[in-house]
C-alpha cells in the first residue's frame, strides 16, 4: 500500500500544519518576470508573520515552491527551492513592506520580532502568540498604544507611537521571557514546577542584592505622603535591571475610582493594582503596592 504522506504536496502538508496551529496560510502572485511565451511566477505565502517565496514557469509550480521553502523554514531547514533576490513589493492589505518587516523600525529593535516569536513558537509546536491592544493613551496627534502579547500562559506589554511599535515591544521582550525555557519543551510539558529553580534564583539573588534603593525598603516606612512612589520603584528598577509599565484601566470601578496596573518585568512576572481619585494617584498607588510586594520578596 502506498504511503498517503507521499501523496501530499507542499501545499496541503503546510494546510494541515496551519490548520493544526489555528493559522491559515494566504497566498499571492506578487511579479511575473521573463518574456510572454517563458513567463516565470513569483509567489508569496504568508503565515502569521512568517513570509516565504517560490518561483515557477507556472502558477502552481510557484506556489507549490513557495509552500515548501515555507515549511524548510518552520522546520529550520535549509530552503528546497531558493528564490534568489526578489524586489520587495508590498504585502496586499497590509502596511509592512519585506524589507521594513526584515529590517529595523527606528525603535532600537534590531530585526523582526513578531516575525522570530512567531517562528519560535511554531518550531516549538505551541500556539501562536495572541495579541490584543488594551488602550490608546493620548491626542491623535500623538497617540500612544499599550499591546498585550500572550504566549500560553506568559505575558508581556509593549507601548509604542503606532501598533506596530507597540506589537514589536511586546513581541521582543517576550522573547527575552521565552529564553530560559528548553527548544523542545511540549505544551503539555509547561507548568509552574518549571519555573520554581529560576524563581526561586531570582529572589536569592533580589535578596542578596547590594542595591542601596532595594535594601532601604526594609527600614522605609512606605506610608509616608512626602515619596514619591514611582520615582522610587523606577530607581529600584534601574538598579536591579528590570522594566516598569503602567498601564491606566479606561474603566473605572464601582465607586467611581481610577485604576492603574503596574506590570514589574521580574521573574515571575509581577502585577500590582493601584485605585485613587485620580489618575496620577491610580499610578502611584500601584507604585506604592508593587514597593510592599519588593519589600515582602526582599526580606531577610
């Protein structure tokens, strides 16, 4: 009996891939080049963030070479059918040409991190990352995007002048989080007892730490009106290396107070809730709740 997986083309076998990951592959003609009767076609297939091209004398020729250099690359295999140079075109619907999605977007990020998480988390088979925009903060004329990017059950938050900043923040920094965890790893092998060794690494060393602003928590008396919380927490930040980000809830609560989350870039990942009259008093409340969470950590 003939073995069905030899009958599959490139095509179907990256369907059911897709398919398997909740994606769906989009293909599209983007140049014809050559002379009328030896035309040569040049197909892109786009999944999620990843990108892949393939080169035929007809259309399914082309497109049957671009679902396979799809799959060599989710694999990390060298391409079957290499392209060449292509001249970049834009993506249909789409406002990321290839060499702006290849490329640095002016924001310190080198490369394209949505484009490397999305890989990852395909090598890995783990579902792809979710995305969701949790506000927008400011005037049109200088709008800021907070982005939530989820990873099973990891979380990280960017901001950023436009969607795409922000979803490229969010993206790095959650392939920082992602580092420690082995390539061949399942999902089904993911939980808590992983991260026990690493967190609790983490607090040895948070408490061993000889940072001045840290070690002061101990003998502060947060309840002081005359600190300034988020200047605090930030210099603690800067001192033991990790990132503070405020995110103000657009909802208030049932009486009418503002909120504010503060997400502490530790390992694990801490979340504080701070609730006041204000705005500013939201933030710094969670400031102040995110220092009595360092001060409990932290103590000797």
């Amino acid at each position: 009996m003939a073995n069905p997986q030899l009958a599959k083309t490139p095509i179907s076998m990256l369907q059911e891939l897709c398919t398997k990951r909740g994606l769906t592959p989009k293909y599209d003609v983007v140049a014809v080049e050559g002379a009328v009767h030896e035309p040569t076609f040049v197909y892109r297939v786009q999944v999620g963030e990843m990108m892949a091209q393939g080169l035929g004398s007809s259309k399914k020729k082309a497109k049957h070479c671009a679902a396979q250099n799809m799959l060599d690359k989710i694999s990390g295999a060298p391409e079957s059918c290499p392209v060449g140079q292509v001249p970049p075109t834009e993506l249909p619907n789409s406002s990321i040409s290839i060499g702006e999605t290849n490329g640095d977007a002016g924001d310190g990020i080198h490369g394209n991190p949505v484009g490397q998480l999305q890989e990852m988390t395909m090598t890995r088979h783990w579902p792809p990352p979710q995305y969701d925009l949790l506000q927008e903060i400011g005037q049109p004329h200088e709008r800021e995007f907070v982005l939530l990017c989820k990873v099973l059950k990891w979380t990280e938050i960017g901001r950023g002048r436009s969607k795409k900043l922000a979803k490229r923040q969010a993206a790095d920094k959650m392939m920082e989080q992602l580092k420690n965890i082995p390539p061949d790893q399942k999902v089904e092998e993911v939980n808590d007892d992983d991260f026990l060794p690493l967190v609790s690494q983490f607090h040895k060393k948070l408490k061993s730490s000889a940072g001045e602003s840290l070690a002061s928590l101990q003998t502060r008396q947060l309840e002081k009106p005359d600190i300034n919380y988020c200047q605090l927490l930030q210099e603690i930040a800067l001192e033991q290396n990790f990132e503070v980000t405020y995110v103000d809830v657009e909802e208030k609560n049932i009486n009418g107070m503002y909120q504010c989350l503060v997400q502490l870039s530790t390992l694990p990942v801490a979340v504080c809730h701070g609730v006041a009259a204000t705005s500013d008093g939201a933030q710094a409340q969670a400031a102040h709740n995110a220092l009595h969470y360092l001060k409990i950590m932290t103590k000797k």
